[in-house]
C-alpha cells in the first residue's frame, strides 16, 4: 500500500520518526509521499526523501501560507527545489476560503504561478481545497495542467463534483474521514472509478477509527482500505492492487 499524502515532517513525529516509518512498513505500507506547505517544509521533505528509501516528496506553498509567495523569487526557488530527482509533483497548493489565513488573492496569485511550475517541469499537482472549488476548477482549466494531473486531496466534495474531477483528468484521494458516520467521503468512495482514487492518511491529522482524535500515521492506511473495500463489496487486496497503481502511474513511480 501507498501513503500518498503525509506530513512526517510535522513536529508531532519528532519524538518517534524512524519508529512510525517501521510500523509503517510493518503494516504493509510500503511507500510514503511526504508533502511539503512552505519552503522551510520543502527543504524538511526533501530530508527525509533522502534519509528513507521508499519515501518520495513534494514541494509547494499552501493556501495558508500563501501570504510568503513573493512572484518571481519564490517561482526560481520552486522550480530549484523541484529538480530533486524525489519530488514527484507540486503541491500542496490550491485555495481555502474556510480559513482564509492568507488573503484570498494571494492565494489565486500563488497557486497560479505554482500550476505554471508545474507545467514548466511538467510535474502533476497536489490539491488542497476548501469552500473553493468552483475558483480552483476554472483556474486549473486555464492553467495548461490537466494534461500532467494530479489529485484533489482529501476529497469531501459531493459524487457528482467528484466525477467533475475525474472527468478532467484527475484522481481524488480519500483518507480517514472516510470511516466517520455520516461523511460524504464514503458515498465517494463507494461511487468513483476505483482507478482514479488515491489512498491517504494526511498525518498527523484525521486518523480513522478506531482511532480517531489521536495521531494519525502511515500505518492506518489499511484500515482505510479495508473500509473502501466494505463500502464497495470488493476484496481488499483489489482496494490495494489499484490505488497503489494509481499513485505509481500518477507520480511515475517504478514498481
């Protein structure tokens, strides 16, 4: 299985790092994608690409911190950082109107200029979206980055959007929000093409239950395959054959 969306390098795994790598791999876990939200987690996530074999990294600012992007300086930092041969897309970038701890222009301005990194080393992109679909949706739609890909990351939107998604060519990613009550996650997951979906955890946030509200960690991600597959009344190895296809096709990855 894949972790295709982590956040090792979050302080909340100082104290255990090299431990929850094992577990992970214990576990069946067998490849790692650490994602990087500002240029100080970029250089962090490019460490540990180096220091664990199979742990791959992106790089990007998020939404958040979008407030940092300053045009063409940060444009040749981002595209430095990419050359690493273990960066394998751009991200996480995208909008959140929800919090809106960074204007919402310099958001646009900063995920439009990081779509145009990507395009310009042709890598795929990673999504962060909140209360900001519509405006992420037509801004990749001019962006010239379909072509390449990428994923909408932890996917709370409806089945329909979801295959709006798809339809242009991106995958969506669900995580342990998929075994709460009640989430509009697992009505995605029971729906969309199986060969367009991605597994992720989002460490440390939004473990799955059993263990919800505590530290999430690569290791869980059978337990959200496991779910998917109830949800779909397929095997469970078939949740793992195709999503770990999917993210190894995405990323380019070898086997």
């Amino acid at each position: 299985m894949i972790d295709s969306h982590a956040h090792l390098n979050f302080d909340a795994f100082d104290s255990d790092r090299d431990a929850v790598v094992e577990r992970a791999h214990q576990a069946g876990v067998h490849t790692i994608i650490n994602i990087a939200t500002d240029f100080e987690s970029c250089e962090r996530v490019l460490e540990l690409a180096e220091r664990y074999e199979r742990t791959y990294a992106t790089v990007g600012i998020h939404p958040h911190d979008a407030g940092i992007w300053e045009g063409s300086a940060s444009t040749k930092r981002l595209m430095e950082l990419a050359q690493h041969p273990k960066v394998v897309a751009i991200g996480e970038i995208g909008l959140d109107y929800y919090r809106n701890l960074s204007p919402p222009d310099q958001q646009r301005r900063a995920f439009i200029e990081q779509m145009a990194v990507a395009r310009d080393c042709q890598l795929p992109i990673v999504i962060h979206n909140r209360d900001a679909f519509d405006d992420i949706f037509a801004l990749v739609l001019k962006s010239g980055t379909p072509s390449l890909g990428g994923v909408f990351h932890c996917f709370s939107e409806s089945p329909q959007t979801a295959r709006q998604v798809i339809d242009l060519g991106f995958h969506v990613s669900v995580n342990g929000i998929v075994t709460f009550k009640n989430a509009t996650m697992s009505e995605v997951a029971r729906t969309v093409r199986l060969d367009r979906m991605l597994l992720e955890t989002d460490c440390p946030f939004l473990a799955p239950h059993p263990h919800r509200a505590r530290r999430n960690e690569p290791s869980y991600i059978p337990l959200v395959a496991a779910h998917i597959a109830t949800l779909r009344g397929i095997d469970v190895t078939d949740v793992e054959a195709q999503t770990d296809a999917n993210v190894r096709r995405l990323f380019r990855l070898g086997d």
